[in-house]
C-alpha cells in the first residue's frame, strides 16, 4: 500500500464524529531525555487546565521507577490544540511525579518553576533555536549518497533548489504543525550542514520557554514519522569537518529591553564568565565533541563574548551593540538540551538563587 493510499484511508477515520468526546495525548520527558506519550479518552472539550484529571504510566518502561514501584503520575501543566487529530482533541504537557507526592528525579521542570516564580519582576524573555539533523529509517543522515559524502559546507545554509536542500515537506508540515498548536514559532532554516535544519521558538517568559520547546519537539519527532524520517538530537552527529547542531539560547530582561539596558546585559555577561562550568554542565550530553572552536563554536574550556562574534561563548548582536539595549546569545548549549534546566540556570546567574532551587544540584541529583 503506497503513503498517498494509508493517507486517504487514515483521513476517512480523522473525520468521523466523536460524539462530543474528545482525545487527549498525555505527553512527557522520560528518565533517558527523550518523549513518550498515550491517549486519554475525555468525556468534553478542555477549556482550562484544571478540567484535566491526572494520570499515571508504568516507570520501570521508562527508566523512571524500580519495578517493583512503577506508578509515576502525570500532572498536566499545558495544553494545546491537537495538529494531528484536530477538532477539540489536544496535547497535554505533564510533569513527573513520584507517589509520594515529590517531583521524580527526572522532571527539572519543578525547579525550574519555582525560580521563576520567585524573579517573575525581572520578566526574563527566551529565544531558543534548536538545530536538528534528519537521519532516514536505516539511521543513514537523510538523502545523503549511499556510501558516500554529499560535497563540502557551503551551499546548504538558508538553501534553495535540489541537491542543496532535503526534506523540506517535513520541514513545512513541522511549522504549520507548530502554528495550529499555538506555539511561538518564530521561524526555521536549512543550516549548513545538508540535512541539518532548525527552528526557532521565543520570545516566550520564564518556564513557558521550556513548556513550549518540548512540544515542538513532540510535533517535529511525529511529524517525522509519518514521513517514516528520524529526528537527531545529538550535537556532533557525524564526525569529521561538519558542523555540529546546537540550542543557541538568547536571553533578556526587562532591564535589558529598555534603553541604556546594555549595562544590565554586560552585568549578566560578567556573571555568566564566573560560572561558566556550572553551566556547562547542564548544557547538553556530548557537547565537548561540538564546543571545539571550530566550527562556529567557541572552546569548551574558557568563556569568551563579543559582539558578533559566533565564535564567542556569548554574542552581543551587532544591532543591539548600536542600540545599546536588547538580549545577549548564549551560543554554548547543545542541541540536546533540557530546556528547564537551562533556562533555570539561566535565571539564576542572571537574577539570583532562591532557597532550594538550584540547577545544578538538581542535575546532580538526577545523574546520582
């Protein structure tokens, strides 16, 4: 049976009636990073997040709980219109929980949270640009020959025509997935290694930042699989003199925005040098093999910044060097990120550590 066929027969069950009962895909982080997800039959439409009852998943399928105490409960936190099956179906986003009421190990979002909400007057913005690679269903990277090398760098970033680009209906079904969620999308490109996109997500505040990249990233990797395409996470994925793929992060505040707000940005800058091994850290697994100094990266080893500099740790744009307010880009974490626990760190060498939420102990806590 050829795709165009399993597509009509698909649609013809999309469009059956529901009987005023609605889906709802409970969607979470597992104890390995990556996303799992089941559906939930609810008897009406969800209008406000209280109307969605909690739930619960087997955690020693997901590296989450001993066998011998699986229940690990989802409490949703967002949710959003469903692309897939559309009407009044949604995704729900969820946190992790033990059953003895404490956040499981795994879920960074809590922490992440109560930060937040402690700085909430600092309004703190984020952009995210999370770079990807497509790899087809053999774990070949899409389209490339078979056996071979496509030509160098060069043509590929911000690509047009064939042979530059690949599987940019993937690409556009991904964004308009993303736009009929309601997502803050703000854009994608090709990059410059072939096969290699990227999407951006931001302005959004605080721990709606984190929210609203992991359900891009839910939508990207099931869009994928309808184009039987597998999405890669990893920020060196080929060795060799290729680019690696990253979560550029750009950040800002309410001071910063306003004019005369770079003194706050160099002021951030100059905490963020102080730490700079703390954040690496929850900067994403593997990362070393792309923070080489090469290849549009900075070393892993020292912090550096500079006005348009891609080869700078953190980047002033040129524009809001001219300006003299705006947002900084902290261009060192991977493109396997948590998003929490980046974005909390973010916050936290930025506006100040509150009582029991510290990033990098939560991260120390997950990996002991």
């Amino acid at each position: 049976m050829s795709g165009t066929e399993k597509t009509y027969i698909l649609q013809k069950y999309l469009d059956l009636d529901q009987r005023g009962k609605i889906i709802a895909e409970y969607v979470w982080i597992d104890g390995t990073g990556n996303m799992r997800s089941k559906g939930r039959t609810l008897k009406k439409a969800i209008t406000a997040l209280d109307q969605l009852p909690e739930w619960n998943f087997d955690g020693s399928s997901t590296n989450q709980a001993p066998g011998h105490d699986s229940d690990v409960y989802l409490k949703p936190v967002a949710f959003y219109p469903d692309p897939f099956r559309r009407g009044d179906n949604i995704i729900v986003l969820s946190e992790c929980y033990n059953n003895d009421g404490t956040p499981n190990k795994f879920n960074h979002r809590h922490e992440a949270a109560k930060l937040f909400a402690a700085h909430k007057g600092e309004e703190i913005w984020f952009g995210l640009e999370q770079e990807y690679t497509l790899f087809d269903e053999y774990d070949q990277v899409y389209a490339w020959p078979k056996g071979g090398y496509p030509a160098p760098q060069g043509p590929y970033y911000c690509g047009v025509g064939t042979g530059k680009v690949h599987a940019r209906d993937v690409i556009e079904a991904h964004y308009r997935a993303c736009l009929y969620a309601g997502l803050e999308i703000s854009g994608i490109n090709a990059e410059v290694m072939p096969s290699q996109w990227e999407f951006q997500v931001g302005p959004c505040e605080g721990i709606e930042m984190g929210d609203q990249l992991w359900m891009a990233r839910y939508l990207l990797i099931r869009v994928a699989e309808e184009f039987a395409v597998k999405i890669s996470l990893h920020p060196k994925p080929l060795k060799g003199d290729w680019n690696g793929a990253g979560c550029h992060t750009n950040v800002s505040t309410k001071d910063m925005r306003l004019p005369g707000g770079m003194k706050y940005i160099e002021t951030a800058i100059e905490r963020l040098s102080k730490r700079h091994l703390e954040h690496i850290k929850l900067y994403g697994a593997d990362n070393d093999l792309r923070l080489t100094g090469r290849h549009e990266t900075a070393s892993m080893t020292g912090f550096s910044s500079g006005v348009a500099n891609r080869g700078a740790s953190v980047r002033i744009p040129r524009s809001v060097a001219k300006e003299g307010y705006g947002y900084f880009e902290d261009r060192r974490p991977a493109s396997n990120i948590d998003p929490y626990l980046v974005t909390g760190i973010m916050c936290e060498t930025v506006c100040g550590s509150i009582d029991n939420a510290d990033m990098t102990k939560e991260y120390e806590r997950e990996f002991s």
